[in-house]
C-alpha cells in the first residue's frame, strides 16, 4: 500500500511539475498555429512594413514593434540611472535608521499593480506634458515616463539587493586606504555587483517590453512611427490590448497574435539573456 | 586646486547626484501614493459595497459587481495555482533535488514564465477557451490567473522546501517512513510559513493583474457569478471607468484602485511579518 502510495505521489508531482513545460510549449505552439495565416499572407515583411490598416486588411507590425523599442529604451535610459542612484543611496549613504523604511517602502511600491501606474499618468501625467509641449499630452514620451517611474521601485529594489551583497571586509579595505564614499562605490561596490546590476537592468527591461496596463492610457495607440517625442504612437502591447476584443476580420486576429509571438519572443530571449548571462541560479528567484 | 581637494568634490558631487535621484525617485513614488489615497478616500462610501455598476449619472451606482467578481476570480485561480505549484515545487525540490537536469530545466522555465509578459497569456487562454467556447467567460480569466501564479508558488515553495534541513528528512525515514508521508507530514510541514509567504505574494501578484482579463474574463457592469459568462473584475472596471469621460465613474475607478492596492499590500507586508522571525533566527 505505501509503495503504490508513493508511487503514486512520486508521479503526480512529477506530471504536475511537467505540466509547467507542456504550457510554455503550448504557447509557443497555440501563438504560432494563430499567427499562421498571417505569417502566410505577409511573412517577414509583417516585421517591416509600416502599414496597418484593418479596413484593407493590411498589416504590419513595424510602428508597434518601434514604439515598443522606443518607449522602453526611454524608460531604461531614465530610471537605469536613477535606480542606481537610488540604490547606492540605500546601501551606502543613508543613515541606518532610513535604510529599512525607504527600502521597504521601494518594495512595496514594486507591488502596486501597473493599471495604477497608468491611472496615474494620465490623470495627473498628460496634463502637465500637455501643457509643457503642447499637443495631446499622449504619446511617447508621456509613455516612456511613466513607464520608467513603474519599473523604477523594482529596479532599485533589485540593484540595492546586489549591492549590499558586497563584503564589508572589502569596503573596510578600501576606506583603509584612503579611498572616498564614491571610490569605495565605483570600485569595489559597483564592480562587485556589477553582473548583478546588469541583471537587474535587464530583468527591468523585459518586464517594460511586456508592460501593457501602465501605458495603454497614455501611448494612444496610432500606428504611425512618431516623428516628435510627444507624438502619439502604439507598442505591441498597447495594439493587443486595444484591438484584440475588437477584431472581427480572421486576418485581423491572426496578425495580432502574429504581434503576441513576437512579444512572447522578445521577452523571453530578453529574461534568457539575463538569467544566463548574468544572474546565478537562486539570486534570481526573486 | 590640489589632487585632494579634487577627489573630495567629486565624492561630494557624486554623493549629491546620488541623494538628489533617491529624492527625485522617492518624490515620484510618493506623489503616485498620495492621489492614490487622496482620490480613493474622496471617492469610498458605502454606496460602493450596495450597489452594482450603473449608467454614469445615477445616484446608486457603485463596484459591488467588481468586487465580487474579482474574489471569485482571485478566489478561484488561488485553489487552483497553489496546489498546483506547491506539488510542482515539492517535486522540484524532493525528487528533482539540485543536480536533476529537468528539475533544472523546470526552473529555468517557471523563471522565465514569470516575467513573460500577461497580456500574452491572456491571448493564449483566448485562443485556447475564449475563441472555441464563443464567449468570454470567468473560467478563462481564472485560467489565465493560474498560468501566472503557478510559477510563482513553484518557486517559493522549492527554495522554501530545501531550507528544510536534511536530517529531519532523515530521522523521518529512519522512523520507517515513507518517503510521500515524510514529504507530507515532515518536510512539507517544516516549510510552511515559507510556503505561506509565497502563496501570500503569488495572490497579492494576481490580484493586480489587468491586461490577462481584458479578453478573457472581459468585463460586466453588474452582478455576476456564472463562471461560464463574462465577469467583472476590480482592474478591468477601474480600467474602463478610468478611460471613461463620466467625471462620476473615473471616481469609482480611483476608489477600486484604492480598494485593491490597500488589499495588495496587506498581503504583501503579511508576508513580510509572518517570515520575519524566521529570517532572524538565521
């Protein structure tokens, strides 16, 4: 009895565990079987061409695929920095009595979910971005801002984690020697932690391709490549969000789950990247 | 000036920058908080607990709907992902164990899914429930829920299950016990407060999600708890709302908002506090 018992357990974990592989196969497959049409009628030519016009059934994905590349770069140019800011802030300058409080609260800042983020921004965000160039208030730019300002609490988060992973022995070391605050950050700190934070930047970035909820408020969601920062714009998932419940056409579907598997790759070559690269299996479980 | 006095204004220089940025970072931080609980209080009454969704303009209009659909959704994904996750994880960590190839592929896997972006899940359930049942229903916004949160348990329960130090493994086999039963009552048992935490976390993680449920669950402006039919959800709601031009509706959204951060961070600070004394008896 307690053989088959264990058996039985032994197997049912088993398949259970397997079950989490069969699913990220199976999205891989679903997207592409979806997608297939699409791929048919357009094939690469879906990734260049710059027209999307459901009424003509015609479809290219270049403007998402560049407002994604766009919004996210302007993210990670904006908050990479000042996370680490943030993050040296946390380890090495603030009084030990802010530390806990400040870092805490960064963490759970991390956790408010992204729609409010895009609440956010386009209550409060587009306003001032109206008034400060004009135009709409809506675009990439609003975008890419708000984006930054969602990833920022769990790049820090993370950044700060990796820094204060950085023996005191060594810093104690490198104040013996006469070293400033900032040399002991930018040699022994920074240069310690450094596959950390390079992992980090990229897990933040992954999570920004793939963010939708924060910036579909604020993108307003025109194919068309900006030709000003402020110009309104799309990414691919803001023209998932916006157009699949409406899509009635089979092509038109198709072609946006052509976008969500190129999404799905993007993503995860971006977090493959980062995990092997530069994040040691166990750090990178949180 | 002199090589010193050199170094010296760059430390001082560097250490303003780096002051001025957790300043400017927390200010943002801060100011996204404060129109949380400034909109969201303005905008809670009871009203909001009584009624369901109504035409902008009405009196008696309020999220009741929402906040029902939403516990049946989170409710429901939570009995379905954390089984789930915690016999995956408790493979992972007992059968698998460190050096196993798949158990490493697996994990590799769930880490990866867990920052694979929702809205793509949500399209998969689409094309996988929504698109052969012909309509949106509450069963594919829990299905879509569940592919996010099993991962996550996955995780926390296998880095929690091997805390568990080997010699209790061991003095329960040595007692004659099977290997399932000591997994259960020993192993599975040692780690509970760890699993807790991690259920907590995958739950406060689920409960934010949007983008899943936008063409899964999708969205209704009243009372429903047919999973077989669309449901309302606190995020789709405060999403449609939000976008909406009617000055009373975005107000219910900032008080949905307000409703399920306050929720998210009770879990999550939670979890901190039933993990702390653990982490300080390390």
């Amino acid at each position: 009895m307690n053989k088959f018992l264990d058996r039985f357990f032994h197997l049912s974990t088993l398949s259970i565990a397997l079950l989490t592989l069969l699913i990220t196969g199976a999205i891989f497959g679903v997207l592409f079987e979806e997608a297939k049409p699409a791929i048919d009628a357009f094939g690469f030519e879906f990734i260049t061409n710059s027209k999307w016009a459901p009424n003509l059934e015609k479809f290219g994905a270049l403007p998402a695929i560049v407002g994604s590349i766009m919004s996210t770069s302007l993210a990670m140019g904006l908050a990479v920095p000042v996370a680490i800011g943030v993050a040296i802030f946390l380890s090495e300058i603030a009084p030990e009595k802010l530390k806990n409080p400040v870092g805490i609260s960064i963490e759970l800042l991390a956790a408010i979910p992204s729609v409010i983020y895009g609440m956010w921004g386009l209550f409060y965000f587009v306003p001032i971005i109206r008034d400060a160039f004009g135009g709409l208030g809506i675009g990439l730019l609003t975008a890419g801002i708000v984006l930054a300002v969602m990833i920022l609490p769990f790049m820090a988060a993370v950044t700060r984690d990796a820094m204060n992973t950085t023996p005191d022995i060594l810093k104690e070391s490198a104040y013996a020697l006469g070293g400033t605050k900032w040399d002991v950050v930018k040699d022994i700190v920074i240069t310690y932690a450094k596959a950390g934070i390079i992992g980090a930047a990229i897990l933040a970035l992954g999570r920004a391709v793939g963010e939708t909820m924060a910036v579909t408020f604020v993108m307003g969601n025109v194919h068309k490549i900006p030709s000003l920062i402020t110009d309104p714009t799309t990414s691919i998932p803001v023209a998932l969000a916006n157009e699949f419940a409406e899509a009635d056409e089979d092509l038109y579907f198709s072609s946006l789950f052509y976008l969500a598997m190129i999404l799905f790759m993007m993503s995860f070559a971006v977090i493959t990247f980062a995990k092997f690269a530069f994040l040691k299996r166990g750090r990178s479980a949180k | 000036m002199s090589y010193t006095e050199k170094r010296i204004l760059i430390n001082k220089l560097v250490m303003v920058l780096s002051t001025l940025s957790a300043l400017i970072g927390m200010g943002f931080l801060l100011w996204i908080l404060s129109i949380l609980v400034i909109n969201g209080i303005d905008a809670i009454n009871w009203n909001i607990f009584i009624y369901e969704g109504a035409p902008p303009g009405y009196e008696e209009s309020g999220l009741k709907h929402a906040l029902i659909g939403q516990a049946l959704l989170i409710g429901v994904s939570t009995l379905i992902g954390v089984p789930l996750g915690i016999l995956a994880g408790t493979y992972l960590s007992e059968y698998g164990g460190l050096k196993s190839k798949l158990a490493n592929i697996i994990r590799d896997i769930s880490d990866i899914m867990m920052s694979a972006p929702s809205i793509v899940i949500g399209s998969f359930v689409y094309a996988v429930i929504v698109a052969p049942m012909g309509n949106f229903s509450g069963w594919a916004g829990i299905a879509a829920l569940s592919i996010i949160m099993v991962p996550i348990i996955l995780r926390t329960t296998d880095d929690m299950l091997q805390l568990v130090p080997s010699t209790l493994r061991e003095a329960a086999f040595a007692l004659g016990a099977p290997k399932y039963k000591v997994i259960l009552q020993v192993v599975l048992r040692g780690a509970k407060t760890g699993i807790l935490t991690g259920v907590l976390l995958g739950v406060a993680r689920v409960s934010g999600e949007t983008a899943p449920l936008l063409f899964t669950s999708f969205n209704d402006n009243f009372l429903n708890t047919d999973l077989s039919e669309p449901i309302a959800s606190l995020t789709v709601t405060m999403f449609n709302y939000a976008t909406s031009p009617y000055e009373d509706w975005q107000k219910l959204g900032w008080a949905a908002a307000f409703i399920l951060s306050m929720f998210i961070l009770t879990l999550n600070i939670l979890g901190r506090v039933i993990l702390a004394p653990k982490r300080n008896k390390k």
